[in-house]
C-alpha cells in the first residue's frame, strides 16, 4: 500500500495525502459536533493543552527521523551514481594509458555506460538490475580480466584497471539496492497513524469550541501534507518529480569521446 503509493506522480501523492487528511478532519469534527456521540465527547472536557504537545512532538520527531533517512539515502545515491562515473573514468584513463591495445576494453566500457543511461537507469524503482546491463558488465570484466594485458602494459596497470572494474561494480551495486530499498515503510505507517493522533489530540484540547477546533485541526493537517508530501517526493531516489538522473554517467561517457 505504502509502495503503490510512493509511486505516484506528484499530484497523485500530495492528491492521497490530502484525501487521507481531509476524511480522518471530517470524520473527527463530525463526531464531535454533530453525531449522536458528541453529549458523551463532550464528557472528556478538560483535557489540557500539553496533551496535545504529547501527541505532536512524537509526531515532529519521528518525522524527523524520517526525512533524515530519506536525505542519507538520497546522498548515497548521489555518491554511487559519481562512484560510478568516476570508476568509468578511471578504467578509460588506465586504458589509454597502458602501451598495450586495449580499444577493446574502451568499447566494452562504452557499451556498459550505453546499457546503464538507456536501458536500466530509466527502470531502476520497477526493475532493478537488468540483465542487459549485467551482460555488457561481464564483458568489461571479460576484457579487462585477460592476462595479456599484464604482460603488455605491466601488472601495475592491469591491476589497476581490475580495482577500477570493482569499484564500477561495487557503485552500480550501491545504486540498485538503494532504488529498491523500503526499509521505511513501517516508519511512514507510523508518521501517518501518528498524524491522525495528532488531529484527535487537537480535537480533544478544544471541545467546547468547535471553529476553533476545526482551525486548529485543518491549519495541522496542512503542515502535515506539506511536510510529508516533500518527503514522499524525495523517497525513491532515482524515480519520481525530485530524482538524480545519470548526468555524471552520461559526462563520463562523453568525455570519452567515439
């Protein structure tokens, strides 16, 4: 439920979170000020203001948590996708470096980076790794893994070049378990539930005022939309309005030249 609805477009999330919101006010208000319920609600009078901060500041706080999971997650992904690019620089250096030919291994490489912009970037929230991708990686490898090119341009420059191989594969390992991690969607059960908290506490605080509880809970749950719709944007790294595209692949590729 939690991934279907990560996975909207922008108005679609913000469009959920303010139906959710919307029905849970009205469900409150109404039972407090017009169903048959309201005489017996009306019995909990007294409840003071700090209950209300009680229910709030757990909310504040684990929104917190959230959307600080949310940035580390992002800047991982920031730094795998330049890991990424910069190894691919690196394995272009080396190549050109080396005496021996090594225009294989450079058209191994640009078919690897090719398959990555095109083919398995665009689809890394629904699919993941793909198995195309994965193919042009184990022809890199292939290549750079022969034992002539030791002997060509010497064992510093191929071991080098197998550290750079690893590094590349270590990044795009990074960068395809950090587009399928949902480890958070207990933690945005929880924020949810606890909103709805948050309004019944509002409620409460100001039972024998009814357009003041109706501001007080309307002015929260817009706060609560803005704040977690930002954060639901930014869930899903490389999908979504606000992701990180392969521009540095994409410069590593056409630093490269044909």
């Amino acid at each position: 439920m939690i991934d279907a609805w990560l996975d909207l477009p922008t108005f679609g999330l913000f469009a959920v979170l303010i139906l959710f919101y919307g029905i849970t006010m009205a469900i409150i208000v109404w039972l407090c000020g017009f169903s048959s319920l309201r005489p017996r609600i009306l019995t909990l009078t007294g409840v003071v203001a700090p209950f209300f901060t009680a229910a709030s500041v757990l909310f504040a706080l684990l929104t917190g948590f959230l959307g600080n999971d949310v940035g580390d997650r992002n800047r991982q992904a920031w730094r795998a996708a330049n890991a990424e690019a910069s190894a691919a620089s690196a394995i272009h250096t080396l190549s050109i470096a080396a005496k021996s030919d090594t225009q294989d291994i450079r058209a191994a490489l640009r078919d690897y980076l090719q398959s990555v912009i095109k083919d398995e970037w665009p689809h890394l929230g629904t699919h993941g790794a793909l198995a195309k991708t994965d193919e042009a990686y184990a022809r890199l490898l292939g290549e750079v893994s022969d034992p002539n090119i030791a002997t060509a341009a010497g064992q510093p420059v191929h071991a080098a070049l197998l550290n750079a191989v690893l590094r590349l594969a270590e990044a795009r390992s990074t960068r395809v378990s950090l587009s399928s991690d949902r480890t958070n969607d207990l933690k945005w059960i929880s924020v949810l539930i606890l909103g709805v908290i948050t309004q019944i506490s509002l409620a409460m605080v100001h039972l024998e005022k009814p357009r003041a509880q109706l501001v007080a809970i309307l002015l929260f749950s817009a706060a609560a939309i803005v704040a977690l719709g930002l954060i639901a944007l930014q869930e899903q790294p490389f999908d979504g309005a606000i992701r990180i595209g392969p521009d540095a692949v994409a410069a590593a590729l056409k630093g490269m030249g044909s």
